[in-house]
C-alpha cells in the first residue's frame, strides 16, 4: 500500500536545482507515460538498466530436485520468473501440464503469460497490484497444489513470508539471479537524476564506480525496497514513490519537476 511520504527534495530547497538529463533503470519501452515528461519539461531521458538476469543453468538448477509435474499450481512475481521457468522446462524436456493453474501478481504478468501457454481463465488468476490479492483465490485452491514459487536467487521474502501465514503449501524456487550490468560502455554517467526500482541496483551503482559521490545528482526510488537500499548506502532520497499523492514513480518525477523546472 502506498504511505504517505514527505520527500527530501521537498524539505531541502537546496536540492531543488534543474533537470536536465535523466536516466531511468530500465531497458527502453515503445511507449511510456515518461515520453511526455521530455517535452513537457525539457528534459532529456535516457533508458539504461543497472542490472540484468542470468539464468540458472541446468546443472545448477537440478540440485534443488525438482519435477515440475509435481506442481500442479505456479505463482509468478515478475516477467523474468516466467521466463525462466518455461525456459528450463524446455531445456529439460519437462512437459507443462496443460491443466496447470497460474497465479500472476499482475494483470500484466497474466497478459505476458499468454506468450507461453493457451491461455485459458479459469486457469490464470492475476491481481491488480500484487500476489497479495490473491489470498481468496489461495484459500480456494489451496488443496489444488503444492503451488511452485519461482524466483530470484536471493528469494522472494515478502511473498514467501505471505504464503506461510496464509498457511499455503507452496516451495520457493530460485531459477535465474540479478548482477550488476556493466556500465563501461556508456562513458560518462553526468545525470540530474536517476530513477532506480530495486535494492540491486542501488548495488550496481557503487559495483560500476566504487568512488560514487552523489553530489547533486538526484535520486528517485520506487518502492520500499530500494528506497531503504538508498538510505543505506548513505544515499539522499530526493523522490520516493508511491505515496498517496503520488502513487507512480511517472507522477512524482513530474511533481518534483513542476518546482525544479519552472
């Protein structure tokens, strides 16, 4: 749920300076709300994950002895846990029961699900924000599974923590990790303000230039996650996301360049 937030750009004027150049940590999409922030505002926007996936290879994925005929129920967090289940499905000749029961966090992710199998409703169950939405649709299918959670190979703690006090009989599956990817390749890194999603990239930062100084560069965070990594790294929070008054990261960039650009 989204909390209530006074940003630090807010509390210090000082950081209220000029956008000009802005990186966002994600690869570039065809069409974003953010496009209108760079005419709106003058702005120039460029899109560069700090981070990418690697999947685990087969070898490595077979110690955790699994079968994938033995869950009849998969829930998946993020398009790279989709990925990467299929994707070792197939290098292991595991066959998908085509009666398997999927439990997406988003509409999005059930949406880009349909890329890997015949979709079918009563088979696909999604919720709006996160798996968390889910729970009357748990409680019903409880006795459908084991349900397989794949994921990172840090895990998935919020979730797993949720399934346990919702006494659901899931097994968390590590299939892929995230590092750092390399930023040699983009020479400079002089941005107004970079936009981060997670605690990893906070990490990338720092892995890429192990002398990083802030400065007066701005930083935006979204979620609770990298937010607290930010403020860990010793870090100033200028935008945070989401808060009441702004519950997506496109809106409170745009709120803080209404004063910083004016």
């Amino acid at each position: 749920m989204p909390t209530k937030t006074t940003t630090i750009a807010t509390k210090n004027e000082s950081r209220l300076k000029k956008v000009k150049r802005i990186l966002v940590s994600q690869p570039k999409p065809e069409r974003s709300p953010y496009f209108d922030l760079e005419t709106r505002y003058n702005v120039r926007l460029d899109w560069k994950s700090l981070i990418q996936v690697e999947g685990f290879k087969e070898k490595e994925f077979r110690r955790q002895r699994i079968r994938y005929d033995e869950f009849p129920c998969i829930i998946f967090t993020s398009k790279s846990a989709i990925e990467n289940y299929f994707r070792l499905a197939e290098e292991m000749r595991f066959k998908i029961n085509e009666m398997n029961k999927y439990f997406c966090a988003t509409e999005a992710l059930a949406n880009y699900l349909q890329k890997f199998i015949v979709f079918r409703k009563r088979k696909v169950f999604n919720g709006l924000k996160n798996v968390m939405e889910l729970s009357n649709y748990f409680s019903k299918h409880k006795d459908s599974g084991p349900f397989l959670l794949p994921c990172a190979e840090t895990g998935n703690p919020e979730v797993s923590n949720f399934l346990k006090s919702a006494k659901v009989p899931f097994h968390e599956s590590p299939m892929y990790r995230v590092v750092s990817a390399d930023l040699a390749a983009m020479g400079d890194f002089a941005y107004d303000l970079i936009v981060l999603f997670s605690s990893q990239e906070v990490r990338s930062l720092f892995d890429n230039f192990p002398s990083f100084e802030q400065g007066d560069m701005r930083i935006a965070a979204f979620g609770n996650s990298a937010s607290k990594a930010v403020a860990d790294a010793g870090l100033v929070l200028d935008i945070q996301a989401p808060t009441v008054e702004t519950p997506s990261m496109n809106m409170a960039i745009e709120e803080y360049l209404k004063k910083s650009n004016r």
